[in-house]
C-alpha cells in the first residue's frame, strides 16, 4: 500500500480517561453538641458604707490613682472571665466603671442580698451557667483569683486566704434558687446552709475590704 494511502487509513483510537472530582466534604454540627459554659462576673457595689469616716462614699476613695470600686471592677474585667455585671446603688458609678454592664438597684438600703438577686437576674437573661461574684470594696483581690474561682468545681466554689472563706464565690446555676433574696447576707448565707455544696480554692492576695479611711494605708 503506497504511503500517502497508508497514512490515510490509519486514525489512531483516542480514549479519554474521565477522572471524577473528588467528593465534597459536608461537615455537619453535632445536634447534641452543648455550649460552652457562660460565666459572669457579678460586682457588688451598691451598698452605703455606713462605717465610712472620710469625704464621700467609700467606693470613690483614691487609692493608688484609682478609685476603690475601679481597681475592684478592673480585676473582674481583666480576669477575662465572661461579661462583668456591676451592681450599683447608693451612689452613681457608671462613670467609673465605663465598658462593663451596670445595674442599679434601686433597694440596695434593704440590703445586700437584693443586690445579688439583681445580679442574678442579669445574668440568668444573659444566659450564663454560672457566676463569680466578689465585691466592690476589694481592691486587691487580684485577676488571678478571679480566674482560680471562676475555674473551680462543684456548684459552689468559694475563695480562702490562708484558711479563711471571703469573696469572690462561684455559684453554678444550680443553685440560684436557694439563695436569699432579702437581708443582709448574700451568698454567705448559703455558704453556711450547705456546706456539702462547697468547694474551697485557696487563692493569694489580700481579701480586706475598705470600711474606713485608715483602710486605704494597707494599699498605698
């Protein structure tokens, strides 16, 4: 067969090898998947500080460039824990504590447990499984113990300085419904009540709090 007729007759068979993409990766959500945790730190600061003998309330006080209930509340913020709540009342602190959440009560003189309660109900509308509550009279309850409290088991978690139980307190959700909601004791009550609910974490730092004017000499 000539060539030129050759060539012509020959058509080589192309296959093509089609590859398939490969599959999608679908991710789907576990349903039963929870959450994390919300904790919120609660400040008390709406008491009147009867026992203060200086110009002022007490929480207004200057110690150290700050006021008492900044260097309280900034403790809570910088522990990083969740939303800081500040409770308020006898006199106006939003000023002072810009950048975190305030509620007013406005029944802080019938004591310190409406102001919890108000605490409570803040957090329980924001969602949260648990709260530490320390008090705005602190001002050298460090972040580190914010932390240490807010990490702590059980469904109370209770600071202790050399043995002794002060603020802050965790209380899990669990048990909100036990606590008072009148009078002058907060969660100290409860503590009291049910110790097998409780959980000591020992914690640094110096848990005194500012009744009088000689107070601020600790610090300064």
């Amino acid at each position: 067969i000539p060539r030129s007729i050759a060539a012509r007759a020959y058509r080589p068979t192309v296959s093509w090898l089609v590859v398939p993409p490969p599959p999608t990766m679908v991710l789907v959500a576990d349903a039963t998947a929870s959450p994390d945790p919300l904790t919120v730190a609660v400040v008390l600061a709406a008491g009147g500080g009867s026992r203060w003998d200086g110009p002022g309330h007490k929480l207004l006080a200057e110690l150290d460039g700050m006021a008492v209930v900044q260097r309280a509340v900034r403790a809570a913020v910088d522990a990083a824990i969740g939303p800081v709540v500040v409770v308020t009342g006898a006199v106006p602190l939003e000023e002072l504590v810009a950048g975190v959440e305030v509620v007013v009560n406005d029944r802080w003189a019938s004591g310190q447990a409406s102001s919890l309660q108000l605490g409570i109900a803040r957090a329980d509308a924001l969602g949260a499984d648990a709260v530490v509550v320390g008090l705005g009279d602190q001002p050298a309850v460090g972040v580190d113990t914010w932390r240490a409290v807010a990490a702590g088991r059980g469904q109370i978690a209770v600071a202790t300085y050399d043995g002794d139980r002060r603020p802050p307190v965790r209380l899990a959700r669990e048990v909100w419904s036990l606590l008072p909601e009148s009078g002058d004791e907060g969660a100290r009550a409860l503590l009291r009540l049910r110790p097998e609910l409780v959980t000591e974490v020992a914690c640094a730092g110096d848990p005194r709090d500012v009744d009088r004017m000689e107070d601020l000499g600790r610090w300064s």
